[in-house]
C-alpha cells in the first residue's frame, strides 16, 4: 500500500532529521526538504486520475469554475508547503506570512466565483 511506504518514508525522515538537528542543523534542514520532495514525487502518479477528472469537468461547460479552483487548490497546496518549510527552518514569521499571503491570493483568485454565486443567489430571490 502506497500510504503505508510514505508514512515509513515521512518517519524516518522525520527521525533522521531530529537526530541531525542539534549537531548539524542545516544538514536536518536538508534532509528534511529532501524527504518532501520524495513524497512529493511518491504521490505524483497518484495525480493522475484527479487531473483527468478535472479536465473531465472543464469539458462539461463549467470551465472558469474548474478553473478558478483548481488555480485556489494550488495556491493553498504552494503556501502550505512554503509555511511548513519555513517551520522545520524554524522561521515562525515567515510561516505565518506564507499562510497569510496563500490565504490573500486564494480569496483573490475565487472572487469572480463568489460574485458569480452572488448573482445567482439575487436573481433567485427576485
């Protein structure tokens, strides 16, 4: 099963790079940036079926809405992956900062499709 090899992955990554923290910091650091590419890189095949199903949807007519969400998806996946780099770094701000910027550019992003669920909600009511 493919959750059990990455979580032994994420474990021992985790352990190797604890063990390296105290004597050699920016080794652990890479170690553990390293780690997540691997995962990062395990799952990717696994993307597959999701994007086809994506693209599935963007057919059926609704393309600016498939759009705008998978373009929202990837910008929370982009700033959580940046807010935990910057944590293992032991840069707290930043952290913090990448969250609130990938919050930020996310709303930003799905404001046509919250005006568009606006509008149809009025004209519902009318």
């Amino acid at each position: 099963m493919l959750i059990i090899r990455i979580a032994v992955l994420a474990v021992v990554g985790g352990v190797l790079s604890l063990s390296l923290k105290k004597d050699q910091p920016a080794f652990a650091f890479l170690l553990s940036v390293a780690g997540t590419a691997a995962l990062l890189l395990g799952i990717a095949g696994q993307m597959r079926p999701l994007l086809g199903y994506l693209q599935a949807l963007a057919g059926s007519g609704q393309t600016q809405s498939i759009q705008c969400l998978v373009r929202v998806l990837g910008i929370a996946l982009a700033a959580q992956f940046a807010a935990d780099t910057c944590r293992d770094a032991g840069m707290q701000a930043a952290a913090a900062g990448a969250e609130l910027c990938g919050r930020v550019l996310a709303l930003a992003q799905a404001l046509p499709l919250l005006q568009t669920l606006v509008d149809t909600l009025l004209s519902l009511l009318q």
